[in-house]
C-alpha cells in the first residue's frame, strides 16, 4: 500500500520486548501498514524506527493546508476502577480469533487526558449506531469516573448527574414508549425463564423472587498470553462457576462486551461498574493481582442478582468454551429483541393494581435517598483514598522518622562506653527500630483495610449513580399513562392494558430498589465488618510490638 504521513497526538509508551514502538506527541510519522488489524497501525518515526503504535492516538496529515493550533479530539475512554497513569491491559480469553467477532477488537488503551485535552463525552465507537444502549452507557461513564490514585475533590456533591428526561429522549426510545404502547410485542420463546415480581405490602411494593440456586464464581490464574506472532499481549483470566465446575478463560474485552450488552438490555436495572481501562504499567504483577480482585467484586454482584445472574448472556459468558457457540452466542445476544423496557413483557409482576398516589411519593423519597446515598459513597471513596496513601506516603515518613531519632539518641549512648556494652543503648535502639517497624506495617496496610474498602464502594456508587435513571423511567412511564387516560378516543380496554404496563415497571423499579436496600444490609454491612476487622488486627499487632519494646526494660 502507498505510505502516508500522521502526527502523533497523543505520547504512547511501547511495551518491552514487543513489536510496540515508543512515540511522543508531535511526532511526525511515515505510516507504512494500517492492515495490521486491532486498531493498529505500522509505521516509521522520524530516526527510521519501525513498530506498531494505536491508530487512535495519530492522526493522517492532509496534504491542504488546514487551521493551525486546533486541539486534537479526545479518543473515546472507559471509565471505572484503578489507578490513573495505568492502562488496561486488554484482558482474558482463549482461542482470541474466535473472539474477534464479539466485536471489532479496536481495544486499544486510551490515551490519558491532559489540560489541553479535551474529554470526550461518549463510551467507546464500537456500537454507535446503538442509540438505545448509548444513553445508559454515557450516563454511567459521566459518573464512574472516580479512580483510586485520581484527583478526587473535597466537596458535597455526589455522582449523580442530572438529566433531562422528555418523551422523546434515547430512553423512550430504548423501548419505553413503545412497551406502554403495546407496540412491542412478547417473542415466542421468552416464557421459558421468567423474573418474578412479589408484593409483600404497600410499604414493600416490589421485590425479586429468591435464587432457587445461588452460585458463586472464582476468577484467579492471569496469566500474560500474546497473539499475531507475538506482536499483541494480552492478560488472561480463569472463571469457574460453582454450578459445572469448568475453567473459562477471558479477557477484559470480553468483559465489556458483556458490560455494553447487560446495559443495553436492562435499562430497569443497575448494572454494577467495571474497572476503568489503564494507561500504563499493564503487565506489572500487582497491577494485574489488583484488577483480578476488581473483576471478582463485579462478579460477585452479578452472581448475587435474582435476574442478572440468570440472564442468557450472562450464562453463556460464563460456560460457553466453543468457538461456534461463542459466535451464535453473540448474535443471539446483540439480536435480542426485549431490550430497555421491553424486557418487561418477560417479568411476571402482581395482578394487583398500585395506586399513583402511592407510588409518586415512594419514587420522590427514594430518589432523595439515592442522592444522598451517592455523595455519601463519594465523599467515603475519598477518605479511603486519601488514607490509603497516607499509609504509604505520610504515616511510614513519620513513623519512620520517630524510629530513627530514638536509635540516633541510642548510638549517642554508646560514645561514652569504649566500645563497651550497654544496656540503656540497647533499649533506646529497640524502641526506633519498633517504631521503625510500625512504619512499615503502614505502609502495607493500606492494601488490608482501605484498598478493599475502596474496590466495594466502587461497586455501590456506580448503582447509586445509575438508580436515578431507573426511578426516572418510572416517572415517564406514569406521565405516558397520563397522556393516554387524556385521550378520550383510547378504548377502555386499551387504557386497562396501558395501566398494567405501568404497573409492571413500577413493580420492576420497586424491585430492584429492594434489592439494593439488601445488598446495602448485607453485602456493604459485611465490608465494613470486614474493614474493621483488619483495623482491630492492624492495631493489635502495633501495640503487641510496643509491648515487646517495653518488656525489654524490666
């Protein structure tokens, strides 16, 4: 193919001991292959050095002359978990070319936003031509943008953004409008596992139907595969369900693919967040050990959802080892028909009908709730933040510090006893070294209580964030009813079936808020157990070396 010249917008470190070539901002670079494949190009810089580098990160020089001093668009980002600075490695999965056809593969890390940089406001290209499933995965990317080592600032707000919501936005056409209408019709097949909906009482207007069968899912072993001739490197992870018992292998792009399905079909509920995309140090050891941990803690939310843990795609992500089976199982998945509010034509609620007035001051209440819950998560995902690197950072400086004036005041002891031995000297010295130690225990603890503590917030403000959007979808679903008992040309009988299609949502709603009143009650209640736990063991161990310290004086 003929060569071309792109300037580099973007500094991009290669990996070592790859095909990755090292390219800086500004650079002006001889494109020699753009058929590499994965989103990469191949080409030349500027000292005659040949590699591959991500084509979103350049851009083609045109031979007319254009504006100068124009700010290079951001490429598209995925927000989430980890540490800024990182990139996400793109993870998991076997047999990878059988993979390519889940999506295009173009899973490039993005490049780190800078002050000249603008932000782009959109997920990832792959899927935008689906309008639907855009308007949550967007709203979910404005929010899930706190990252553990990030700039994260001291204030009340939470995560939640606001939105408009009108008749005609993406969410009423997602399938909202055309539910209440009637328009959408059940797909033959669908009966065959459907939610069930309870009503306990007027103050418990909805919950899911117990797990007949709870399970739980491992994920462990990453291990570092490559594919190309070992031009592209991957992380691969293991994921055995309790139900079969059978290792599946998969990568993080496998993981979003899945996140962009469960967001598109189920816009009535809160889909937990993946960790964020990295952009550098991919293959350090303790990156990869702590993203392993971010993925079990989305894992574990699933599997303990009534309806995500049982959804098809999800199954089939979790069981499927065929190369065949994997490719019908995406087409069967991005061809799935009850998507959005649609998905309630599957979801078997009470007969009984709610009465508005009831309903409308449970769905403020809650809203005020979920804010509140929201920066409440917030501000805490900024105290474990800051703690976790003052336990690195500030407490092992100053415990250090105290240490080695206590042993510097030890070794003066000494000047006066000719080499002799002393026991005060000895004493003084035990105490820096203690204290010494403590820094050291710090250092490592912010790793036992606050990381872990942080990764299941994680998990919590990305629900608390997505909720609102859930309580919302009720609020247009009742003002469509409105409009329809306005219409005096509606027949009674449609206006009947029109009024039980509300009512569905809102039990689906009211569903899904019970659960996370549960998950609240049980799941974060058992984190926090947890964090105190490894507090009280921290501070048993501090005052068990004190203890040894002072018993050397007697």
């Amino acid at each position: 193919m003929s060569t071309f010249k792109a300037r580099v917008l973007y500094d991009f470190q290669g990996e070592p001991n790859t095909a990755e070539m090292s390219i800086t901002a500004g650079e002006l670079l001889t494109v020699t292959r753009t058929d590499v494949g994965d989103g990469w190009w191949e080409g030349l810089n500027p000292k005659g050095e040949s590699g591959l580098f991500p084509e979103a990160y350049v851009e083609k020089v045109e031979t007319s002359s254009k504006p100068p001093n124009i700010p290079p668009p951001a490429p598209p980002s995925q927000p989430g978990w980890g540490f800024p600075g990182q990139q996400e490695p793109d993870q998991g999965g076997h047999d990878d070319d059988d993979w390519d056809e889940w999506d295009d593969d173009n899973t490039y890390e993005s490049p780190p936003y800078s002050n000249n940089m603008p932000k782009a406001e959109g997920n990832t290209q792959r899927y935008t031509s689906e309008q639907n499933h855009n308007f949550t995965r967007q709203n979910t990317q404005q929010s899930d943008n706190v990252s553990l080592s990030g700039s994260m600032m001291g204030d009340n707000k939470g995560t939640i953004t606001k939105k408009s919501y009108n008749i005609f936005s993406s969410a009423v056409r997602s399938g909202l409008e055309g539910y209440i209408l009637g328009l959408t019709k059940e797909v033959s097949g669908t009966a065959a596992r459907k939610p069930h909906i309870y009503r306990d009482s007027d103050d418990q207007l909805g919950r899911w139907e117990v797990l007949s069968n709870p399970y739980t899912v491992q994920i462990a072993s990453p291990k570092k595969a490559t594919k190309m001739g070992g031009l592209k490197s991957f992380i691969a992870y293991t994921l055995t369900p309790s139900f079969s018992n059978v290792e599946v292998s998969r990568r993080y792009k496998h993981f979003d693919w899945l996140h962009d399905r469960l967001n598109e079909k189920f816009n009535l509920i809160a889909i937990p967040p993946l960790p964020d995309k990295q952009v550098s140090g991919r293959y350090e050891e303790m990156f990869i050990e702590h993203r392993r941990a971010q993925l079990q803690e989305f894992i574990n939310y699933m599997c303990r959802h009534p309806v995500l843990s049982t959804c098809d795609v999800w199954i089939h992500f979790l069981t499927c080892t065929d190369a065949k089976q994997w490719k019908q199982g995406k087409r069967n998945a991005e061809r799935d028909q009850l998507i959005g509010a649609s998905f309630c034509l599957c979801v078997e609620a009470p007969e009984k009908e709610i009465m508005p007035s009831l309903v409308e001051v449970k769905i403020d209440e809650n809203l005020k709730y979920v804010e509140k819950m929201d920066q409440c998560i917030k501000n805490l995902m900024q105290t474990a933040q800051d703690q976790q690197k003052k336990c690195i950072n500030m407490y092992k400086r100053e415990f250090t510090r105290v240490g080695e004036a206590f042993f510097a005041l030890g070794s003066a002891f000494e000047y006066n006893q000719q080499g002799m031995y002393s026991k005060a000297s000895v004493d003084v010295k035990n105490i820096g070294s203690t204290y010494i130690m403590i820094g050291k225990l710090y250092e490592e603890q912010g790793k036992m209580d606050w990381l872990p503590l942080f990764d299941q917030l994680y998990i919590y403000k990305g629900i608390t964030s997505n909720l609102p959007n859930v309580l919302q979808m009720q609020k247009m679903a009742e003002q469509k009813k409105k409009e329809c008992e306005r219409n005096n040309q509606l027949p009674q009988v449609a206006l009947t079936d029109v009024r039980r299609r509300s009512d569905v949502i809102t039990y689906t709603v009211f569903a899904e808020l019970n659960h996370f009143q549960q998950e609240r009650d049980q799941n974060l209640k058992r984190a926090l157990k947890d964090f105190l736990q490894e507090q009280l063991n921290f501070y048993k161990n501090v005052v068990t070396k004190i203890e040894e310290t002072l018993n050397q004086f007697e």
